[in-house]
C-alpha cells in the first residue's frame, strides 16, 4: 500500500517540478531600483531640481526658482547625512562601502554648495544680500576658497560689501 502512494507523490512532484530547458535561458535583466530613477531621492534628482530652478530664474520667475532651489538644498542636505551615517557605520567592515558613501557624500556637498550659490544669487537679484550672506559664508566654509564653488562664494561676499580684500588663490600682492 505504501508503493502506490510513494508513486503518486513521486508523480505529482514530477507534475509539479518544470523540467530543465533544453536551451539556456537568459538571466533576466535586474529590475530597476526605485531610487535610481530621475525622480527618486538621488543626486540626479538634485541636479534636475537645480536646472528646473535655473530655467525658472532665466525666465525672471524668482519664487518659483527659489522654491526649486530651497528643495535641491534641502535634498543635498538629507543625501549628504545619510551618506555620513552610512559611510561611519560600515567603518572597519567593510571598506568598499565607506568609500562609496564619502564619494556619494562629497557629490552631495558640491550639489549643496551649488544651489547655495544660485539661491544667493536669487537673494542678490531681490535687492537682499543680508539673505544671501549665511548661504555664501557656508558655501566658503564647506568647500574652501581652493575649490571653484569657494571662490564663488567669497567673490559674491566681495561684491557685496560684506568682504573687502578680494582673494587671488592664495597669492599676496607684493607690499601687502
């Protein structure tokens, strides 16, 4: 009695199990990450919020660019803290990971600095520099004067009055 069951179940499992293919099937291609897309919370998505905010500013729409601006800002920000928290997580564990994390970190800083520089920029074209001082003090202090966005930054301080002594990467002008 126990033969015909052992049979059936062994029949079943057949019915159940596909059989291998004669022909190779090809590895299907990997499902697209959510994040990954242009709307998902990446730097991609920054970089698309500070062109929108740039074509709003060159058609003389200073809210809507500010707006754009203020939310690349504050994407960067968020980015560049989980990228942090990440990178010091996997300290000592693993050093591909950490790396990977600092470099997506410092994308995330440069993207910051850069929409600090437009929305300064935005600041200035309303007749409101003071507004624009903390974002232009920050972009100096984050990526240095040895960095274009730095530059930039104290050249727009400069140019406003908040800063005197223009910088010229470092050189002194003799006598000075």
């Amino acid at each position: 009695m126990r033969r015909p069951v052992l049979a059936l179940s062994l029949a079943l499992m057949a019915a159940l199990v596909p059989l291998a293919p004669s022909t190779p099937v090809r590895a299907q291609a990997e499902p697209k990450k959510v994040l990954e897309t242009s709307n998902g919370f990446n730097i991609s998505s920054v970089r698309a919020l500070l062109a929108k905010g740039d074509a709003a500013a060159a058609a003389g729409n200073l809210t809507e660019a500010r707006k754009f601006y203020d939310d690349a800002r504050e994407s960067a920000r968020r980015l560049l803290a989980f990228y942090r928290d990440l990178s010091g997580s996997f300290r000592g564990l693993d050093a591909r990971i950490p790396r990977e994390m600092d470099q997506n970190g410092f994308e995330s800083l440069e993207v910051l600095a850069q929409a600090n520089l437009r929305l300064a920029a935005v600041f200035r074209r309303l007749n409101q520099p003071e507004v624009a001082v903390p974002l232009l003090v920050e972009v100096v202090k984050t990526m240095t004067p040895a960095r274009e966005e730095g530059r930039k930054a104290y050249q727009s301080l400069v140019e406003i009055g908040f800063a005197t002594i223009p910088y010229n990467g470092g050189l002194a002008e003799p006598g000075k």
